[in-house]
C-alpha cells in the first residue's frame, strides 16, 4: 500500500501501535487556520438557526436537538443555548467537506486503516467556550460504535485543534496505553449513559497525557484509547474537529449515506 505524502513515520506507527495515539504540531499553517475556524463559527451559526426537525431532548439533565442534519448538544449549565457538540458539521459548509479529503488527515488514516480506499465514519465539532465549556468525561469510542461496526478497531481519530489547547482551556487528555484491552467495562454510577463511560478501576489515571499542542496541531487516535477532558476555566477558546475514518466505502454512523474520502472528484 502506498504510503501517500503524510502518511506515518516509523515512530508515530509505534507510537499508535503501543501508546494509542500521537499528535503532529502546527499541521495547518495560520491563514488556513483562520479559514477552518471561520468555517467552523458559521456551522454553529447554522445549527443556531436552523429549525429542529423535532423536540429537543434531554439526556442525564444535559439537551439535545437534531436540526440541520446533525445532532447538537448543548452546554451544560441549565438554560445554557450554548452549542457544544455539532455531529457531523461536514455537511454544514464547503470548506469543511473539503477537510475530509485534506491528505493530511486521509493519508495517515489510510495507513491505520491499513486500505487504500477510506470513507468518513462520523464527524464532531467540539466547543468549549471561555469560562464554559465543559467536560469530556473519560470514555472510548468503541463501546458506543461497536453495536453498529464489527471492526471498531479500524476507525481511527483525527483531533484538528482550532485554538492553542492547554490545561486551562480544557486541553483533549488520553489514558497512554489503554487502547490494548479492547472495550473497557463502562460506569454503573453515572447515569443513563454511564455505560458508555469508563469505569476508573479499568484505567490508571497515573498514565493520563495532556496534548497541548498550538492550534493547527492534529492529534491520531484509536476508538479504544481512553480519552477526555476538563473544563475550560480560562478566558480562552478551545474548540476542535474530531473526524473519523473507516476502510473502503462505508455508509456513516449518522448519515445513510457513503462519503468516500481523498478520491479526485
Ligand atoms: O474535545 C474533547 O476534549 C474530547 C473529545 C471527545 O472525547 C470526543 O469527541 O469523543
């Protein structure tokens, strides 16, 4: 298989293989930065304008809403119209479907997926406004896609940090290692969806590795690593792109449809 111009260095595979991730800084240079985070504020305007196709709906006292083909959560304060989560937001601006096909992300995705051809699983915008966004609870994605995709395994993660992340502004944190036992048992003290979080006697916390990294930075994780992160409690922005990828031609987790990724139109 081709490795394509951005796909893996001989550390960032190892690094994959037995830490569960690895972060590539400043792969975005400023001006498209700009352009990726202007696009990303005008698909929250989008999803804070658009009429919901039904009522919202809550989850463990937190909102939900599906309106303009996505799924959006909002904050958690009570009242808050905060838009925190948009899943997917690629369908939402021009700028951001071509993101998909950035060999940036495609190339290294085809190396974990290990295929030539790749596809989009799912898309999220994550928002964590100044002095209230919230927190990530400690979870893999696995246990939540493993229900609708036999090799959960092969849908890798790429974090694209729209602002400086750090410990204040609630910088993404992974468990280094935890991606080697496969779907970790989940919380039967959180809630309605504590399922799909991990129980803490499953991981050592004692292996948590803060990713502050510049924006523009991309971050490669696996659906079975461990991951999450605290509030942002600073004045600063802290919002990010977390696409995912799967082999060949697949429809997505939230769309019956199929978006192959990085094939010339
Ligand atoms: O944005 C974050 O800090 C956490 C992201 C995350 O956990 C997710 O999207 O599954």
């Amino acid at each position: 298989m081709g490795q394509g111009e951005f796909g893996l260095t001989p550390e960032e595979r190892r690094a994959y293989d037995a830490d569960g991730f690895f972060a590539r800084e400043r792969t975005f240079g400023a001006d498209e930065l700009e352009a990726l985070r202007e696009a990303a504020e005008r698909v929250v305007a989008i999803a804070e304008s658009s009429a919901p196709t039904s009522e919202d709906y809550w989850h463990d006292g937190n909102r939900y809403r599906e309106a303009a083909g996505s799924t959006i959560q909002f904050e958690h304060s009570p009242g808050s119209e905060t838009v925190r989560v948009i899943e997917p937001f690629h369908h939402l601006d021009p700028a951001l479907d071509r993101l998909i096909d950035d060999p940036r992300l495609v190339d290294p995705a085809r190396a974990l997926v290990g295929d030539e051809r790749v596809s989009l699983f799912t898309d999220k915008l994550n928002l964590k406004r100044p002095r209230e966004g919230s927190q990530f609870r400690w979870h893999q994605d696995s246990p939540y896609w493993t229900h609708f995709y036999r090799e959960v395994h092969r849908l890798p993660n790429v974090m694209v940090t729209l602002d400086d992340a750090s410990e204040a502004n609630g910088c993404f944190r992974v468990i280094r290692g935890s991606h080697t036992r496969g779907c970790l048992p989940g919380r039967h003290d959180a809630g309605e969806l504590g399922p799909l979080f991990t129980d803490p006697a499953g991981f050592d916390i004692d292996d948590q590795v803060l990713i502050e990294v510049p924006a523009g930075s991309t971050i490669f994780f696996s659906p079975h690593t461990v991951h999450g992160s605290q509030p942002n409690t600073s004045d600063s922005l802290r919002r990010a792109f977390v696409v995912t990828y799967q082999p060949g031609a697949a429809r997505m987790f939230k769309v019956d449809a199929k978006r192959e990724a990085g094939i010339a139109s």
